[in-house]
C-alpha cells in the first residue's frame, strides 16, 4: 500500500490547496514527515493524515491558527475537551446573536408587505392591541418633527456612542410618533413623542408601552407633509361609525425614506385609540 504523498496528491486527497499546505509547512504547523536524499522531494506519510484531519477540522470550525497550533502541540484529552467547550461558547453566543438577527430582518420584511398591501388596498379597520413596547427617542413638549427630526437623529446618535452602547442602525427598526391632538386643529402637525417598536427586549433602552384597546387604522399614502388631511379624515370616518377618540393618535411608518425614493409613495399607518360612543 502507498504510504508517501507528494504535497499536490495530499491537496487533492483532502481538497486543499498546495498553496495552503505549504503554508502550513512554512510556519511548522503541519510538515513533510519525509525528504527523498536523492530528488530532495518532500513527501507525506499516511500516519501524519490523522493530524491533518485535526487541523481541517478545526479551521473549519472557526479555530485560528494559533489556537490549532497549541492544540497540536499539547494534545491531552483536558486540553481538547477545554477547548472545545471554550469554541462551543463561542458558537452558542453566536447562534443567539444571529437569532435576533433573524428575526429583526423577519420584522423589516412584514413591515415592507403590510406596508405595500396597505398602500394597494387603503381601508379603515378597527383593530384592538395588547399594550406594546416601545423605547422613545423623544419624549418632551410638542415639537415639529419636519423640522426637529434631523437633530433627534443625531442626539439619539451621541447618546448611544457616549453611553458606548452598540448601534444596530435604524434600518430594521419600525418607528413612530405620538401626535399632540391640539395641533390637528391648526398649523402644522406637532408631536410629543418618537419611538421604536420593540419586537425583541433591548436590556440597555427603558422600555415604556403604549397602551392597549381599540384604535382606528388606516394608512396615509403620501409624504409627511399632507398627513394632517389624513388624520382629518379618520376622524370624521370614526365618529360617523359612532365611535369617538380617547388619546393622542399614533403614527406607525411602514414605508419610509429607508426602503422607497419616491416621498409620494410613503406609507404611514395612523392609529388612533377609540371607544363607543355610547
């Protein structure tokens, strides 16, 4: 039986590359065990595969070189087991942080279609909610948000990198505002409140709620500017059905500038919370 292996048959036997095991020759991790006296030839023998399984193993398993190196180097059972349970750790942390990654991107995409069905199909619907969390990003006197967003944005930026807590970006995220119910009467929209939707516990944010029951929906098709005639209309339309509001409306945006060019083309889901009038 052969028992000798020039460097490109051991590459195509383990579906390596010559270039990767002559680095591996090069920074003595895994070596020719023999040199021909007469050719110079370096060649491999069949015992030395188990160590090149190992190393496979490993590097294919998210293991550095270094880590693959002391390994080899200190084989005990102890040794082994201690740094598989360390990789395992690893891999588990991992794991839970693509889960939320999973589901922040599962999130975004309901978000995307109910925002497009809404925009094909506007309806005025009463839909009862449990109370949600939220996490505000403003939550003061009443200002304008066409005017103020910018500077919320960036004062929410500062906050999170002087706290040094992590930025996810605000992609994924599915943001509100509470409107200050006065300003619906005259002159532009105010509100007194921004928000994110929280699908998933934030340790580092206070979490608030808004409250549970009944709200009117339906969805302002259009730039932020026009949605004043919206709420107007909702209004009307719910009190005609015998209903009347009992808060502040909230506006959920489903298509915003983070997914559409088009500022005609935006979504924004008005709620507005109700009860009979009766």
């Amino acid at each position: 039986m052969k028992d000798r292996f020039r460097v490109g048959e051991v590459a195509k036997l383990f579906q390596l590359s010559p270039s990767t095991l002559r680095y591996y020759d090069e920074i003595g991790l895994f070596q020719p065990k023999y040199v021909d006296a007469d050719t110079s030839y370096r060649y491999y023998t069949i015992e030395q595969f188990v160590v090149l399984d190992t190393i496979i193993f490993l590097k294919k398993n998210g293991f550095s070189i270094k880590d693959i190196q002391q390994q080899l180097e200190h084989r005990t059972p102890e040794n082994t087991k201690a740094l598989l349970k360390q990789k395992l750790g690893e891999v588990e942390e991992e794991m839970e942080r693509l889960k939320k990654v999973s589901e922040k991107i599962k999130n975004k995409i309901y978000t995307i279609e109910e925002g497009i069905s809404l925009s094909e199909d506007p309806s005025l619907v009463y839909r009862s909610f449990p109370k949600r969390a939220i996490s505000y990003l403003y939550n003061d006197s009443p200002i304008d948000l066409m005017k103020e967003l910018e500077s919320l944005y960036l004062k929410d930026l500062e906050g999170l990198s002087s706290a040094g807590l992590g930025y996810d970006g605000f992609f994924t995220g599915d943001f509100g505002a509470v409107v200050e119910i006065d300003s619906l009467k005259e002159g532009s929209v105010k509100y007194r409140a921004v928000f994110e939707l929280l699908h998933q516990e934030k340790e580092a944010l206070k979490t608030s709620y808004l409250k549970p029951g009944l709200y009117a929906c339906y969805p302002h098709h259009g730039p932020y500017e026009t949605i004043k005639s919206t709420h107007s209309f909702v209004i009307k339309r719910l009190q005609k059905d015998g209903y009347r509001m009992n808060g502040a409306p909230v506006e959920i945006a489903m298509l915003d500038e983070s997914v559409i060019q088009d500022k005609t083309a935006y979504v924004t889901l008005i709620q507005i919370p109700v009860d009979n009038k009766g």
